[in-house]
C-alpha cells in the first residue's frame, strides 16, 4: 500500500467473501472492540457470540455478512441485513461495515459500501438504511460522500458509554 494523500492510501484488490461459522470469533472481536472505545455499536459492553450470531443470516442470499479482505489479510466485515421481519420491509436492508481500527480512515469503507449497493441491487433490495450515531463522524461522512443522505435524527435518544448519543 503505497500514500498518496492524507488518510489515503492506494489499495491492491479487496475481495469479498461470506463470512462462516469460523469466522465469528474474529468478526466477534472486532465488533467488541467498537463496544469498548466507541458509540457506534449503541452498546456498551462486549456481547457473546451467541448474541453476535443472532444478528447474522447464514441461510439467506440477500441478506448477507461479508469477510473484507485484501492480500489474503481480514480487513473487517460488512454485510446487510433484514431491517424489519415485516412484509413492507421485504425490500430494505439495513447496512453493516466494521473495520478493523487500524484500516479506518483508508477509503476501505467506501469500496465496502459500493459493493453492498451492487449485492443489494441484484438482490431486489432497493432501501439501504444505516443507523449512525451522531458522534461516528467518519461513518456519517462516508454515507454523504455516497450519496446517501441523513433523512432523520434521533438526539440523546440513548444513554451510550456514560453519554447521551
């Protein structure tokens, strides 16, 4: 990986791959550590696996988890999932993107993002919903530069981390 501006750097192939049984340890982790250090999982302490495999459908071709990987190395994992077990919602899908802390800031979520959109699209799925807390400034800001925008705020609707989030 080579910089080529601030925050920056130019990526070899990223690949995408559904996630299995194995892989929810690491995915797990990964998750649990924006539990500790952040407000973007609204919660605020570590889950367990069985808590962290509920949320994943391993049966399902649209709603789908993806392993982020580049030279062979996990990146993180982004994946779409049912927004609401209503017939309504049968066509939206709420969006999941968790990188590793030392792969953030890097254009890997936005390459994550596009990739989701492009499954989503073949899929039938034509909602995407993110819910983003306000303090996740990097993820509100990769949703607007794709185009994505904010069309509702919750303020302090939550206690999160010993703050209103």
């Amino acid at each position: 990986m080579k910089k080529n501006s601030p925050g920056r750097v130019e990526r070899g192939m990223i690949q995408f791959q559904r996630i299995g049984i194995r892989d929810l340890p690491i995915l797990q982790a990964i998750y649990n550590y924006y539990c500790l250090h952040s407000t973007a999982t609204f919660k605020d302490a570590p889950i367990t696996q069985q808590e962290f495999e509920k949320d994943i459908d391993f049966r399902s071709p649209v709603y789908q988890t993806f392993l982020i990987r580049e030279n062979g190395n996990l990146l993180g994992y982004c994946g779409i999932r049912r927004y609401k077990p209503l017939k309504a919602y049968d066509r939206t899908a709420e969006v999941t993107i968790y990188l590793k802390p030392e792969y953030t800031g890097q254009g890997i979520g936005g390459v994550a993002l596009r990739y989701l959109e492009d499954h989503a699209q073949r899929s039938g799925i034509r909602m995407f919903l993110a819910i983003i807390t306000s303090e996740n400034f990097s993820s509100v800001r990769l949703f607007e530069r794709m185009g994505i925008r904010a069309v509702c705020s919750s303020k302090k609707c939550r206690r999160i981390i010993g703050k209103a989030a």
